[in-house]
C-alpha cells in the first residue's frame, strides 16, 4: 500500500499507561485522518486481537471513510498466530501485517524462521496480503535479505527501518543497501546521538524527521517508495519529558512536522 502515513508509534506515549486518558485506536484513527495521513500502521497494539467483528468492521469503515488505508503490525513468526493476524487483515481490510523474528519468548533459526513462513505464507498469497519482516538490531540485515530469497513468495519483503540496526553497528545506508530491493514497507524514524548528561556515553534517541543522522534522500533513491508503491509510516523514539503535557505536546508536534517534511519530499 502506497502513501504517506503514521502508526500507533506515532502515539506512542498518548495511548500508552502513563496517559491519564489513553486514546484509543479510533481516536487515532481520527487523529490521522485529521493529519491528512493516507495510511495507518496498527503495530504492536496487541489490544486489537481481542477487537469483536463488529468493532474491526465499524473501524475498518471509520478509516474508509477517511481515506486511510489499514496496515497490521506484530511480533513472532508462530503460524498461528500469523493466521490469527491474517484474519484480521481481512477483516480490516489491510494489505500488510509487518512482524519480527523474535518475541521475547521465541528466538526461531534462520532454518526454523522460513519453515514458519513457507507454512503460513499461501494463505496471505491467496489473501493478496504481504508480510514485511522489520529490520531490527537482533537478526543482521544480511540474515533478513537470505531468509526472504530462501522462501521465495511475492507476498513475504523487509520493512526498513534503519534506525534499529545501528544498535548492532550497521550503518544506516549499508542497510539500505542490504534491503533496498527487498523493501515492502517503510519506518521513517529520524535519530541522533547525545552525550548523556554526565558526558559519560552517548544516547541515541529520535529527534523530528530530515534533522538527524537518517539519510533520506539516499534512502529515497535507493528503495523509491512512491514508485514501487510503498508506504512510508511515521513513527518516533521520543523519550518521556517529565509529564504528560510536553510529552504528548511534542509528539504531536513531531508527528505535525514528519508529516510536512515527507509531503515535500
């Protein structure tokens, strides 16, 4: 699915416990479609699995309503639980359910990982819908590029993000480079370094989109989003600002600004 959009990241802290009054996810639904968004990565928001027909319908029509299209995000390669997500892409409507490799009680092989995927794939083949593996610091990039080619399906590509893997010393463009061909969906998360307030170490952490180390022009020309038809969502690694009011205050902002930048772009 084609477009510029933003996920549940993008609301990270306003839908998270430490809101008073958490927004839900029609209310970010509404949120997006406020923004202009033209598309919605529900991700990592396992809330929605327990959602009845009746609620995923009424959302899945709220978003149509607003022009916005449905993408699905989880963790793990059980393939049951890809199958309950695939149920769930149908019901909403989505076109793509990102996962990772690993959750934190599952660690499959590379050999483990595309058995799951070569047993769970033909239903999302029939389905006409994709999984995007996430470029991530635990699996290099590399290991991703080969478990894709191994599987061989249309429907099975990477989610780029290359903010994850510089935790595991990848430079960003050398991922770039790794998946480029391969890339299905787009994480645009800008980062930066920071020395630690006692200049013992750095931190790195998300800062507004086109004012960090992420090279999105190189990143454009590599993966061609808009050519290739792939969506471009939105998220932040914004640390907590002491209360909810800057928090959320600048996280509304950063969503604001990602949104202008990519429209230039």
């Amino acid at each position: 699915m084609s477009g510029i959009g933003l996920g549940t990241y993008a609301f990270f802290w306003q839908h998270s416990a430490r809101a008073t009054e958490p927004l839900s996810l029609e209310q970010m639904v509404d949120r997006a479609i406020g923004l202009g968004a033209e598309v919605f990565q529900i991700c990592d928001y396992p809330a929605v699995e327990r959602f009845d027909e009746q609620r995923l319908d009424a959302l899945a029509a709220r978003a149509r309503a607003g022009g916005l299209a449905l993408e699905l995000g989880t963790r793990g390669l059980a393939v049951a639980h890809l199958e309950n997500y695939l149920g769930l892409a149908r019901r909403l409507g989505a076109r793509l359910v990102r996962t990772m490799l690993t959750t934190a009680t599952s660690r499959p092989t590379l050999a483990e990982a595309a058995r799951l995927l070569a047993e769970a794939l033909p239903g999302y083949e029939r389905a006409g819908v994709t999984v995007a593996l996430e470029t991530y610091e635990q699996v290099p990039s590399a290991d991703l590029v080969a478990l894709v080619d191994r599987v061989g399906s249309r429907n099975l590509g990477i989610c780029l993000d290359p903010a994850n893997c510089v935790a595991a010393l990848e430079h960003p463009n050398q991922v770039i480079d790794t998946v480029a061909e391969h890339v299905v969906n787009l994480h645009m998360k800008d980062f930066r370094f920071t020395r630690d307030e006692s200049w013992v170490g750095f931190r790195l952490a998300s800062c507004p989109l086109g004012e960090g180390l992420l090279d999105l022009d190189y990143l454009f020309a590599r993966v061609r989003p808009a050519e290739r038809g792939i969506s471009r969502i939105i998220e932040h690694w914004l640390p907590w600002q002491g209360d909810e009011v800057s928090t959320f205050s600048l996280e509304n902002r950063w969503t604001e600004q990602g949104m202008t930048y990519l429209r230039r772009k």
